[in-house]
C-alpha cells in the first residue's frame, strides 16, 4: 500500500479553469488500472474512491446505469505519451468534483491498493497556516541541484502560476525566515541582496523558455534544518507564498494523525 500527495489542478484548456485530479505514471498499470478499464468514482465520508471494472463495451452498459443511479462518475484509463514512451492516465474532472468538496489548489492524499485509489483532502489545520484570504496551495521538494559535483540543496518556484500570482519575471522576491517556514513578498524592480551570514534576502525572478522562477541554492539551507527529499507545501496568496515543511506525520489517512 502506498500514499501520494499531490494537488488538485485545473483544466487548461477550459475557460472556467474547472478543478481535476489528474493522475498519470505506470504505478496506475502495476495496482490494475490499465489503458481502457472503466473506473467508478464514489464519494462517502469524506474519501473519493476509485474502483477499477474491466473494459469494454458489455462492462460499459452494466456500469453506466448504475453510476447514475448513485449518483457516482465514470471514467476511463487512456494512454498518454510523456518522455517518448506511453503511460496511463487517468482524470476525474468538473462540476462533480466540485459537489463534493475539492477545488483547485487543494491538497490531497491518495492510497493505493490493487484495483483500488482513495483520495482525501489534507487537513490544513494543523499547520497553521493564515486562512482569512483565498488561498491555492501546492506540493514541491527540496531538491539537489545537478549543476555541483557535491551535494547542493535547492528549493525551485517555477511555472506560469507565480505569473498568474503576482510573481512576474521583471520583479523580485524579498525573503523572510521565520520559526517554522519561509516567506516570499514579490516586489517591483530587480534586486539582489544577501545577510552578512550569505542567506539570500532578495532575490529576482527568472525565465527559462519564457517561464517565470526563482531558487534558493546553497548549503545554508541545511542550516535552516531542510533536507533533500523533504516534502515542502506553498500556502499561495496573490503577492506573496508562505513555505512550511510538510513532516510525515501529517500524511495519513488515520484521522487522529492528520488533524
């Protein structure tokens, strides 16, 4: 049994950007949901589930009845081309996601078993995040950099979302360290500024292939107690994202653990 963390995102190509929850890799293929399979999804006490029925136009027509009956979604394993090669995916999307509670930008745990996904939302609670302003959040990890011969740890912002919240690449980021994450504030103008200790203060933002970023990079972090591999989530405002480490207690589907 495994436990993935991930967001919920939204549909690029639709004007209401509706939520989905996107799933892809060949984890799919090895717990059971193959190209083409039929999926039912079912919601109840608060955890979406995921069930694989075969494929096929008979399973089909005993399925599709059913699911309306209940008020369930149906939806199907495809093939999806990624690095040269093809991989399952699967995506549960729209206004029935939204009747039971997910939005863009949450944060979800999925469990896997053979034939089997539950996903429910993370408790945010109890990582005490400012919740008065609309908030989108998202997953990333403390990384090593590929461009040091020693171990270097990184911490990457990168994608047209800093774009769409404030976070433009002819601005900078002024940085904050507190107790228990890091803060980032966007500012006009380019602007580089380090502490006497070396810790960056202000930094700029970037492009690569016109898409927006900005980096922490160096052994300091080490210092700040983040690891690589740690697990890290952004809290995202318009101007300003809010970093605190995601420790593996809050990663459960036990209730007394996750709230």
């Amino acid at each position: 049994m495994d436990i993935k963390i991930m967001s919920v995102s939204h549909d690029t190509h639709h004007a209401n950007k509706r939520p989905q929850i996107r799933l892809k890799g060949d984890w799919l293929e090895e717990i059971g949901f193959s190209h083409e399979f039929l999926v039912v999804a079912s919601f109840e006490a608060d955890i979406l589930t995921l069930q694989v029925h075969g494929k096929g136009i008979d399973v089909y027509k005993k399925l599709v009845g059913y699911v309306r009956k209940n008020k369930q979604h149906l939806c199907q394993v495809l093939d999806q081309r990624r690095h040269y090669k093809q991989e399952p995916h699967l995506v549960i999307e729209g206004a029935w996601l939204v009747r039971h509670g997910f939005h863009t930008g949450d944060v979800i745990l999925c469990k896997n078993d053979y034939g089997l996904i539950q996903i429910k939302k993370l408790n945010l609670a109890p990582l005490g995040f400012d919740t008065a302003d609309v908030s989108t959040y998202k997953i990333i990890q403390v990384q090593k950099s590929s461009k040091h011969k020693k171990v270097v740890p990184l911490i990457q912002f990168k994608g047209d979302w800093l774009t769409d919240h404030g976070f433009h690449m002819q601005n900078s980021v002024l940085v904050s360290y507190e107790t228990k994450g890091i803060s980032f504030l966007a500012c006009a103008g380019k602007k580089i500024l380090h502490s006497t200790g070396g810790t960056p203060l202000h930094i700029n933002i970037n492009q690569d292939r016109d898409t927006p970023f900005f980096q922490l990079k160096g052994a300091w972090i080490l210092d700040l107690g983040y690891q690589i591999g740690d697990l890290l989530i952004l809290q995202i405002k318009q101007g300003s994202i809010h970093l605190k480490r995601l420790e593996p207690k809050y990663i459960s589907f036990n209730e007394g653990v996750n709230t």
